[in-house]
C-alpha cells in the first residue's frame, strides 16, 4: 500500500508540480462549500412541500440529505474548477482530471474501493472491540436505516456512490494534497490531507478509520497520476458501504 518517492517520481505531472493555488484558496473553499450547505439545508426545511421529489420520497431527513448532496459536490467541482482553471489559468490535468489506463481504472478503482472498505471496517470493528459503546450515526446512516424499499434506495445510492465522491476527490485529492505535496513532500502530504479529510466528517469514533481510507485514496492517485481512479475507488468504498446497511439494518 505504501510507496516511496523513487517509485513515483517518473508519473506524469499530477501531483508532483507545484501548484499556483494557495492555503487561501483551499479554506475559502471550504468555507463557501459549508456556507452554501447550511442555506441550502434551510431552504429544503421551508421549501421541502414544494420541491419536485417523487411521491415515495418525502422523509424531511432524506430531503434534506439529498439537497445538501448535490449542493456540496456542485459547489466543491465548481468553485475548485474557478479557482484552478478561471483564476490560475491551470489545466484540468493539474487537477488530476486526466485520462489513465482502463487497467488503472477498473483494477486499481474497484479493487482499491474493495480494499478501503474491508481496511476501514475491520478497524471500525476493532475499535468497537476495544471500545464497546455505540456512537451515534452518521446522517448518511440515519438515512439509509430509514429506507424502505429499492426506490428510496436510489437517492443514496446516486449521492454516496457518485456525487459525494466526485466531489470530495476533486477537492481532497486534486486541489488540497497536491498543494500539501509540492510543499511537504509525498508522506507528509498523504498523512496530513488523509486527516483533513477525515476530521472534516466530524465523526470522532470513525476517525481513524477514515484517515486510513484517506491514506489510501492519495497512495492511489500517486500510483495512477489520475484522480479517476480515487474516485471510482471512493464511489465503490460507499457503495458496498450503502448497501451492507440496506440489508443487514445496521450501521458499520
């Protein structure tokens, strides 16, 4: 899993070149992402009788869910690709956003996702072990625990397998450690954007889980020089995630 800087050198560009964005840049980002969520969560309370879901979809929870989703990968695709591409006049190849080997994509995606979620789930279990209480569940969970059938199933499936990846790795992997790796270098870089990552799902219980999930995600696009395979990575990890608790009723 982990690599040295020998064996990653010669990988293209992405994400060894200094970047011409900023720690300014990145924190106002993510503040703009939150600011656009809480008014967007506000908005879905107010409005939630007028938006156009389907009628098997009116649980305020998934709603709301579901409209702060696509908020948050919209705002996070787009204000990274103003800020690095409109602002800084940089390519979408500086963002990882570059074509890689279909061997890359499936292989290293599918089974790196598979790989994540057996890596963080055993640690999940672990610390239950060591640590027998039941931390509340994430709102991602809530919603899952509430889902009924296969048609409510979707929403999840669409914002926690697509959506949220997308956005999350455009942001972590191709905006933030590439900015940590061209001034820290690749360990360094790949320790400290894991735990950005995983401090930012406010979840104490699951954070070492989720760092070791971020560890992961950078190893691969450093061993890709693509971010298409972190994100079918990342979309796999939740899918597989999404559907254990559909089925067994249960949060991991």
């Amino acid at each position: 899993m982990f690599v040295t800087e020998r064996e990653i050198e010669p990988i293209g560009s992405y994400p060894h070149r200094k970047t011409p964005w900023g720690i300014r840049e990145i924190v106002v980002v993510l503040l703009l992402v939150y600011f656009l969520e809480i008014f967007s969560g506000i908005c879905s309370r107010f409005f939630v009788q007028y938006l156009l879901f389907p009628p098997w979809l009116r649980d305020p929870e998934a709603v709301l869910f579901f409209s702060t989703g696509i908020v948050q990968t919209v705002a996070f695709i787009g204000l990274v690709l103003w800020f690095a591409l409109g602002k800084h006049k940089a390519r979408l190849a500086s963002l990882g956003l570059r074509s890689c080997s279909w061997k890359a994509l499936l292989v290293t995606g599918l089974l790196g996702g598979c790989g994540l979620f057996l890596l963080v789930t055993l640690v999940a279990a672990l610390f239950s072990q060591m640590f027998p209480f039941s931390p509340e569940p994430q709102p991602f969970a809530r919603v899952l625990l509430r889902v009924q059938d296969w048609r409510e199933l979707v929403i999840p499936l669409i914002i926690g397998g697509i959506l949220a990846p997308a956005g999350e790795e455009i942001y972590f992997r191709g905006f933030v450690y590439p900015f940590l790796r061209s001034h820290l270098g690749f360990h360094s870089a790949v320790v400290i954007s894991a735990v950005f990552f995983a401090a930012l799902h406010f979840d104490l219980f699951r954070f070492l889980p989720l760092t070791l999930g971020g560890i992961g995600l950078a190893v691969i696009v450093e061993k890709t020089g693509s971010l298409f395979p972190a994100i079918l990575a990342h979309g796999t990890w939740n899918t597989i995630m999404t559907l254990l608790v559909f089925f067994s009723g249960e949060t991991l």
